[in-house]
C-alpha cells in the first residue's frame, strides 16, 4: 500500500535524526510516525556560518539531504505539482522573470557546470535579473572584480551579502554588551565599505549573533540596540542599508537571539535610524510564526529585502506548504520592487531537478503583472 508524507506538523526529535513527521496510509485512516532528516541548506550551510570559515566553501550548493530507512517518502524527494507546468502562452525560457528573482552559486551545476561565472551567465540566460551571494565579503578582490563584470554585462542586480554574523563568534555575545563581541561587530561592518563601494551595494546582512544564556531578555534588546546605532554612524555616509535577518529558533538555530520579525520590527523602530532595516526570510517567519502576509503588513516600513524557501525541505516554491504566488502577488500589489533571494536547495537532483526549479519560479512569476 503506498504511503504518502502529510506535512501536518514536526514531531520531536530522536537521536541522529533531526525530526520526524506524520505519514498516512492512503486509503486507510491510520497515522503513524516516520523518521525523516530535514534538509539542510547549501549556502548558509545550515545557517551556522562556521562552515564558511572552515573550507567549506568548495561544498556551496550542495544540499545534503536523507531518510532513514524507515521513511517511505522523502519531502525533498516529492515531485512539485507545478514543476512541470506548461509554459504561458508567448512565454520563452529566457524572457526576464517579472520579479527580481536572485539564485545563487550552486543552484545550476548540472545545466550550467561548476565553475562561478557560468552560472550567473546561466542564470542570466534563463532570465534570472538578479544574484545573491552570501560570503562575497569573503572572495578576493578578483572574484569579485569578475562577478561585478558579469553583473554589469547582464543588466543583472545584487543582492544581499553578509557583513557581520556574530554567530561565527561563539561565546561572544554581542546581546551582553561584550566589549569584544561589540569590536568584531563594528570592525566587520567597517571591512565590508570597501566591497559595498566596488558594487555599488543596497543592502548587507547582519545576523546579531545568539543570545546570552542568563542576562533578561529585555537588558539584550538594549545591548542591541546601543550597538546598531554605533553601526549606523559608520554606514550611513555610505547609503548603505544592514538588514537584521531572524533566523528561526526551532529547526536551524535554538541559540539565536533574534528569531522573529517582530523583534526586528521593534529592533528598527527604537533604533530609528534609515541605515537599519529587516531582511524578512519567510521561510524562517513560516516556521516560526506562520501568518505571513499579516507580519508582512505590520512591519511593511521597516522591511528592506525578501528572501524564500518553501517549507518543510528549504528547497524552491511549490515544494511545501507555503503558497508563494499568493506571497509574490501581494508584495508586488504592495509595491516591492526589491530582489527576492533564493536562499534554499534544490528539491530535485540532477538536470531535471535544476530545471523545474526554474519552472517552478516561472509557475508563480505568471500570476504577476
């Protein structure tokens, strides 16, 4: 008897697997749990940044993913319901997506092979109008002499990359008002100016690092907030925004401070300071908060930048739970002009997972105008 993978919710935990979730037989009434690994993310490398400084820049794009033996169904293994749906009439595989769309390195190795520059050509090829690239702060300065190339070539815009993640420091705690922690922050901020200045740069990430073990919860806002504004005078002559990412406290990070739009959106209003905005990743909101374009519209005037991920799986839209053309059409009715990064895996393997990845954005950029 088949059995299918109903996303109803996660279950705990159980050693060596990260959680599982709730099958159904079909055509029987019976539930029972199955173990299933949740798929971690190539970029962010899980979201724990460490990785980048520990030589796994070689690994960016790879998703790891995997059952255990008891799982029928994988949830990065289900095929998405608009992968394969048939192009709009006119509509070719290059024309420009609608909305700013920015994939990453790693998404197109098997149509486009493994080397950087061939990937963005790809990508831009395909219509992608925009490119993201988390550790740019990282690559040398010819790295990135010949990614500004390809952007400018292409018309293509970009996006977001870090500039200080105090979750690389652990055991500083920029919550804590730590003199150190408060150094690194600062300096960070300072050394990315001249990456900005060479791309002309919107916007940059900031992820403030994870919370002190003991200290009030309301004394770490506090410490947060003196340290945002000592960032501000630094990048404010340059016109540049730091966007404060939430990362999700459930499935990614349990040590993280800011887990929640709503803290951010408190963060950027006691701040008061143009520099300082929000990165709003629906896919951590989704998994935390869930009422998305509600959240969206509480905090409309301190988001800067949209990144996505569908849920469970963090691989492209149409993957999971999350309606993502209903999501693309009200921040385009709203009147967001801005990149949406593709901050996620890749559901599928091989060409054809690559390629309905594409399709899968094409899917949601029809119902735009």
């Amino acid at each position: 008897m088949p059995t299918a993978v109903i996303p109803f919710r996660l279950g705990p935990k159980r050693a060596g697997v990260d959680h599982y979730v709730l099958v159904r037989r079909r055509r029987k009434s019976s539930l029972k749990w199955r173990y299933c690994q949740m798929t971690h993310l190539s970029l962010k490398m899980a979201v724990d940044r460490r990785f980048v400084l520990r030589g796994a820049l070689a690994a960016i794009g790879a998703a790891v993913s995997g059952c255990t033996n008891e799982t029928v169904e994988h949830f990065s293994e289900r095929s998405s319901p608009y992968s394969s749906a048939p192009s709009a009439a006119g509509e070719t595989s290059s024309q420009a997506f609608k909305m700013k769309f920015a994939p990453h390195y790693g998404m197109f190795t098997n149509l486009a092979g493994s080397d950087y520059i061939d990937q963005m050509t790809f990508a831009a090829e395909e219509g992608f109008r925009a490119w993201e690239d988390n550790i740019l702060h990282w690559r040398s300065e010819a790295q990135q002499a010949k990614i500004a190339e390809v952007l400018r070539r292409n018309a293509m815009e970009l996006g977001v990359f870090i500039a200080a993640d105090l979750t690389l420091k652990p055991g500083l705690y920029l919550t804590a008002g730590d003199p150190e922690a408060r150094e690194y922050f600062l300096t960070s901020i300072k050394e990315t100016l001249p990456v900005v200045s060479r791309f002309g740069s919107k916007w940059v990430t900031i992820l403030l690092g994870d919370r002190h073990p003991s200290l009030p919860r309301q004394y770490q806002m506090v410490n947060i907030i003196n340290a945002l504004r000592r960032a501000a005078d630094i990048v404010e002559p340059a016109g540049v925004t730091m966007a404060i990412e939430p990362v999700n406290s459930l499935v990614q990070r349990p040590t993280i401070f800011l887990d929640s739009v709503r803290d951010a959106f408190l963060l950027c209003q006691a701040v008061n300071r143009p520099s300082w905005k929000i990165l709003f990743d629906i896919y951590h909101h989704q998994i935390m908060n869930g009422n998305i374009l509600g959240d969206v519209n509480h905090t409309w005037e301190q988001i800067a930048y949209f990144q996505v991920a569908d849920y469970p799986g963090r691989n492209e839209p149409t993957t999971g739970e999350i309606n993502y053309a209903n999501v693309f059409q009200h921040l385009q009715a709203k009147g967001y002009r801005g990149i949406v990064g593709m901050e996620h895996g890749v559901n599928g393997a091989g060409p054809d997972g690559e390629r309905a990845l594409i399709e899968a954005y094409r899917y949601c950029d029809r119902f735009l105008r």
